[in-house]
C-alpha cells in the first residue's frame, strides 16, 4: 500500500510528522517502505551545503533516515553534487542524477552503490 503523504513547498508531512527542508521539495519517489525526496535549490545561487547531496530517505514513521552519501568525497570529484532528478529504472535500481553524473542509491542507507557517467 502506498505511504501517504502531504507536500507543501519545502515541507513533506508523513504519519503526522512535518518535516522541514531547506529548499521545495521537487519529487518524491516510494521505495522500499521509505520516500525518497529531491530538494530542488534555486538557480544562480552559489552551491552550499544546503545545496549538495539533495536527496533524503524518510521512513513511512515520518522520520528522516539518511541524506545520500557525498558522491563528491567518495569518488573525489573536483565540483559538489547538487542531483536534478531522481527515479527508478526499469531494474529497479534507485538512481539519482545531474545530468553528467548518476548514481545508484541503495535505499536502505543512502550510500552510493555505482556510477556512472550521462553522455
């Protein structure tokens, strides 16, 4: 059964519980028994903290789990990763993107499984 959820801007309530993000919430994503969320930052803004590493797993509880790994540190890019999409692919494998960078999330844990480079 689907885990409902209610978005407003930079806000997911699920089970009762509002939980507060730094930029709009711009999609969200069901899998196994968790949501996945994008956070959308505003263009021409320089990149922080807030902006990298923008997709969340939040339990059907309504508590925030993990925040992806840094695919920066971990394959030592030059630039922070700031994703542009999300989505499962027809393997079911959970893959975030920017449009040069994706990575396979595993969904349990937020860590970086593969990558791979978008021509």
């Amino acid at each position: 059964m689907p885990i409902p959820f209610r978005l407003n801007h930079n806000e997911i309530m699920v089970a009762g519980k509002i939980l507060h993000f730094p930029h709009i919430i711009y999609s969200v994503r069901e899998m196994d028994d968790r949501l996945v969320i994008l956070t959308l930052p505003p263009t021409g803004i320089s990149i922080g903290a807030d902006e990298i590493n923008n997709v969340y797993g939040i339990s059907q509880q309504g508590q925030l789990l993990w925040r992806i790994e840094d695919a920066g540190l971990l394959y030592g890019l030059p630039n922070p990763v700031t994703y542009l999409a999300i989505w499962i692919n027809d393997s079911g494998k959970l893959i975030a993107t920017n449009f040069a960078l994706n990575v396979v999330i595993k969904p349990a844990t937020g860590k970086i499984v593969e990558r791979g480079l978008t021509k």
